[in-house]
C-alpha cells in the first residue's frame, strides 16, 4: 500500500519539529508523484519566507524550469497563511489540499480567505481537514512542550 501525499507531507513536519521548527509540512505533487518537498526552515535559514511552502514551490520550480505549476497540486499540514496563498496563487497550483485549519494565521478559510478576494488573479480548487486529526496534534505537542 502506498503512503499518502499528506503522509508524506506530515513526515516532512515531524522532521521540521525534530529540528526545532514549527511542523509544517508540504509536498507539491504532478501526474501522481512527488515532484518536490519541504519543511519549514525559519529558523534553520534565518529567513521568515522559509516557510514549508515557499521552500517547496522554488524547488518545484527550477525543476519544472518554470514559474507556473499549472498542472501540480500542493499538500500541507497547516492552512496556509497570507504569504503561502499568494506564492500558491502566483505558482497557478491547480489544487491544494491542507490539513489543519489555523484560525489564527490561516488565510484560505479563516482570516483574510486570500482566494476569495476580487484581486486574487488565480484560485486553486481547495480541499482542506485531510489528514487534520494528526496534523493539528503534532502542532498541539510541539507548541504544548514548548510552555
């Protein structure tokens, strides 16, 4: 049985939390494979964009060797936030599909609903809760062991 693309993005998280970074994983995908991956890396980088998403969309890029990833898809463990729905908007990334919801930061179906805006050039087809169970449990523990 073959592992989910959201499991593999939680896998990415689990190595960003063993490195001391929020868990946030992603994983672009195109005609069923993974095609780029990452964690995120604000701290690791020292770069506040170095976000799991960015990270995985400039890999996904220069592979592909262009800026529009038209025919891919993009699973992530946590909503994305302002930044990460405009690269995901920008990318063209025909469909996302994200695990937890962030009330707080997230910007797809909480906060400013990036794609929902009249200015946004481009809307993906949005899925999110998969995997959210253990996706919002890994950003639980980690933030919990932390205070």
């Amino acid at each position: 049985m073959s592992r989910s693309f959201m499991d593999q993005a939680l896998d990415l998280a689990r190595a960003a939390a063993a490195a001391g970074e929020v868990p946030v994983g992603c994983v672009v995908v195109r005609d069923g494979a993974v095609i780029a991956g990452a964690a995120n890396r604000t701290l690791t980088d020292r770069d506040p964009t170095a976000h799991a998403e960015i990270v995985a969309l400039r890999e996904a890029a220069r592979i592909l060797d262009t800026e529009r990833l038209t025919d891919c898809d993009l699973y992530v463990t946590l909503e994305p936030c302002a930044m990460c729905a405009g690269a995901i908007s920008f990318a063209r990334i025909r469909r996302l599909y994200y695990g937890a919801a962030d009330p707080k930061g997230g910007a797809v179906d909480n906060g400013v609903r990036f794609f929902e805006a009249a200015t946004c050039h481009h809307r993906p087809e949005v899925y999110g809760e998969i995997g959210e169970r253990e996706a919002s449990a890994l950003l639980k523990d980690f933030f919990a062991a932390r205070r």
